[in-house]
C-alpha cells in the first residue's frame, strides 16, 4: 500500500496494462465471435495518430479486430453521422470510436450522440455521462477507467481524500472528477481561470493533470504527500511524448507518480478495450 512507502513510488502502467491485457485475452477467446471495434479519424494530427497506432496494437494482441476509418480534413459532417448510424446498425460491430479532437468548424456533441450507447466504449455520449452523474453502471471514458483502476491497484481510500484535478474536459477531467465525487471525494477543478494555481494543487491528497501542456506542473506546485497521476500527452520534437508534469523535477518531491510515457497511457488503452469486451459480453 502507498501509505507504507517512504520513497517516491513510480506507478507503472506498462505492467498494469499487461495484466488488464492478460485477462482480456482470455475473455475474447471464449467469446462465440470476433469483437470489432472501430476507430473514426478526422484529419492527420500526430497526437491522434499515436493513439491509434496504440490501440491497433493492442487490439491485435488480445485478438479485436479493428477498422480504421479515415477521412479527410475537409469532409462534411454529415458524411461522419451517416457512417456513424450505418456503424450502429452493424451487428458485427460492437464499439464506435471518434478520435478527438475533431476540427472545431465539426460539432463533437452532435457526432458523438449519434452512437449508440451500447456501442459507447469511449464513455462520451450524454446517456453514458448522465449515468455517470447519477452513480449508475455505464462506459466511461478510458482515461477515466484507468485513474480509478490505479488507485484501486494501490489500495487508495478515496473517500475523504482531497482530489485536485487540472483540465475539464469531457474526456477526462469532468467524467474523472464526477466518478471520483461518487466514491466520496472532495473534488476541486482547475483551468486557465484558475488564479493561484500552485495554491490549489499543493492542497491536494491526489494531483491529476490533464492539459497537454508540458511542464505546466513544476515542483513549486506539489506537497510531499502527494499522489500524482499525469493523464496529459503531447508530442514534442516530432516523436517524443512528454506529460504535464515536469518528471525529472517533480519526481523526487512526492509519494507516488505516473511517468510520461508509461503511466497511465497504455491503462486507458487496456481500460477501453474493457469496455469493449463489456459491450460485447451482453450481446454474445
């Protein structure tokens, strides 16, 4: 348990993925049919090209087939929705994925309510949200699914716990920080209105950043008690991905913490092809 730890632990994602990978095989070979998952991009954004090239391989391993479906960085957005209700009647196709982000002249809240929430893996249709909100059973969000699971794989009592949560997007910081107030924490969100913003992350018991800006959590903004969980990804220097957190600097001043790369990325992999084998498991 982290409370025991006396140094800095380094929470390791590549072997909890392995794990959750584990299991997950096992699971699609005793499935009556091959699950499929489909992954819609718009455009060619190299953040976005790294996550899939993640997700096809891990898919590859556990034995999903996936469909890749690319359009231009011109295409009408009803061409999206068209192929999205086409997807939602494909029987053979048990998740929709929309690669976010989309150009902003595309409407993200229209596209995505267009899927199905059975076929929801990614957790960000409104039905998913509001059953999150309401504390009931749904998909949601990878990245959402993994904070929850290291801290669980850590035996963190949530509840209680000051909870500091930088970024509010809907794909990870609004989902994660209403999954967290359902396990009893107190939870704060922070943006770029924020005044003071190493006041507010300093009082925090768990630190989760999700910005992607690097470096944007520096050593004047942790406390040594911390947990630190670094969902924020950015590609840097063409191929090289850094997080949030300024590692090198931070590691050494707290409890615990994600690395980037190698923290929490491949758990959200691993975690959206959980809700996958979910999706699939009340069909076969």
């Amino acid at each position: 348990m982290l409370e025991s730890v006396t140094m800095t632990k380094i929470l390791d994602g590549r072997a909890m993925s392995r794990n959750i990978e584990k299991t997950l095989l096992r699971k699609v070979s005793n499935l009556a049919l091959r699950p499929k998952l489909v992954i819609m991009q718009v455009g060619n954004k190299e953040e976005s090209n790294t996550y899939i090239r993640h997700k096809i391989t891990f898919a590859k391993r556990i034995g999903v087939a996936v469909w890749h479906k690319k359009y231009d960085e011109a295409v009408r957005e009803e061409s999206i929705v068209s192929d999205i209700k086409k997807y939602n009647r494909d029987n053979s196709m048990q998740g929709i994925i929309v690669q976010l982000p989309l150009p902003k002249r595309l409407s993200a809240s229209r596209v995505l309510e267009v899927i199905q929430p059975d076929k929801d893996v990614d957790g960000l249709t409104s039905a998913s949200v509001n059953a999150l909100l309401r504390n009931e059973s749904g998909f949601v969000s990878g990245a959402t699914r993994a904070v929850m699971a290291i801290l669980d794989r850590e035996k963190v009592k949530v509840a209680g716990k000051k909870v500091v949560i930088v970024g509010r997007s809907t794909l990870v910081g609004i989902p994660t920080a209403l999954a967290l107030v359902n396990r009893n924490a107190t939870v704060t969100i922070c943006h770029e209105y924020t005044k003071n913003l190493a006041e507010e992350t300093k009082r925090a018991d768990i630190l989760i950043t999700a910005v992607g800006k690097p470096k944007l959590i520096t050593k004047n903004h942790v406390a040594p008690r911390q947990i630190i969980i670094d969902i924020g990804i950015t590609v840097v220097d063409g191929n090289r991905v850094t997080g949030d957190v300024d590692y090198d600097k931070v590691k050494d001043k707290v409890k615990a913490i994600t690395p980037v790369p190698g923290g929490v990325g491949p758990i959200t992999i691993a975690c959206l092809f959980e809700n996958l084998i979910e999706a699939c498991a009340k069909k076969f």
